[in-house]
C-alpha cells in the first residue's frame, strides 16, 4: 500500500471524507468510492476491455435503465449534479484506451461512470439499483475494493 493509500485509508477509517469535492456524499459512500476508484486505476487493459464488453452485452437493458434513471433522480434530489461531474472525471482519469480498443473502453468508462456514482449515493440508491448499475464489474474483477457487500 503507497503512503498516499495508507494516509487516504486512515482518513477513510476516522470517517472524514476523502475528497473534499465530493460535498454533500455521506463519509462512509466518499470512503467506499475512493476504494473503489483505487482498485479501479489498477484494473489491467484486458479487464477494462471485459468490463466495456459486459456493459454492451447487458441482459437486462430496462433493468438497467431503471436502475439508471433512479439515479439520475436522486443527484437531482440531493443535488449532487456537480459532484456527479466530478465522479465522470474521476472515472475518466482511471481509464486508458487505444485505438483498436476505443470501442470497448468508451462502453467501459460509461459503466464505470455510473457504477461510481452509484456507490456514491448508496445511502439513496436501493442496493438492487446500486448492484444493477455495477453487474458489468463483478465478472471481471479479482480486486476486492471492487466486489460491493
């Protein structure tokens, strides 16, 4: 774990919000999508390209739409708008595509996009939306910071 893990975790465990940005997030969703951000970085191109494959391939589209649109609800409810621009930008800066993988990695960052605004407003979201809108990176990941309790 760097310093800079280890001083964010401490943070995290005292129950301080990591990121001052995420204003108006409860401490504890702050601290779970900072984890989740983290491992997210880490994620190999092979995985990232799985994600955005997964995330094309949904099963359930009005599942997911559902899911979706209770989100876009509660940010508008709790007025979270310019936190949830700054969740995409996060998500954006984890990301790396090629050429030949564009595609898959434009599919990824949107699942990843609402994946990481969903574990920020899980005090709002039923845990059925929150896992609905994270599905794509369960079959993928290894990384534990990933898989949602």
């Amino acid at each position: 774990m760097s310093r800079q893990s280890r001083a964010t975790s401490l943070s995290c465990s005292a129950g301080q919000s990591p990121f001052q940005a995420l204003d108006g997030l409860p401490a504890e969703s702050a601290c779970a999508l900072e984890r989740w951000l983290d491992a997210l970085a880490d994620l190999p191109v092979d995985r990232w390209i799985a994600v955005g494959r997964a995330f094309r391939d949904v099963s359930d589209r009005r599942e997911n739409a559902t899911s979706c649109a209770l989100l876009e609800a509660i940010v508008a409810d709790q007025q979270l708008e310019l936190t949830a621009w700054y969740i995409g930008d996060m998500v954006k800066t984890t990301s790396r595509a090629t050429r030949a993988t564009r595609r898959d990695f434009a599919a990824a960052r949107s699942a990843a996009d609402w994946a990481a605004l969903a574990i920020a407003t899980q005090t709002w979201l039923p845990r059925v939306d929150r896992d609905t809108l994270c599905t794509p990176f369960t079959a993928v990941m290894e990384n534990d910071a990933l898989r949602l309790v």
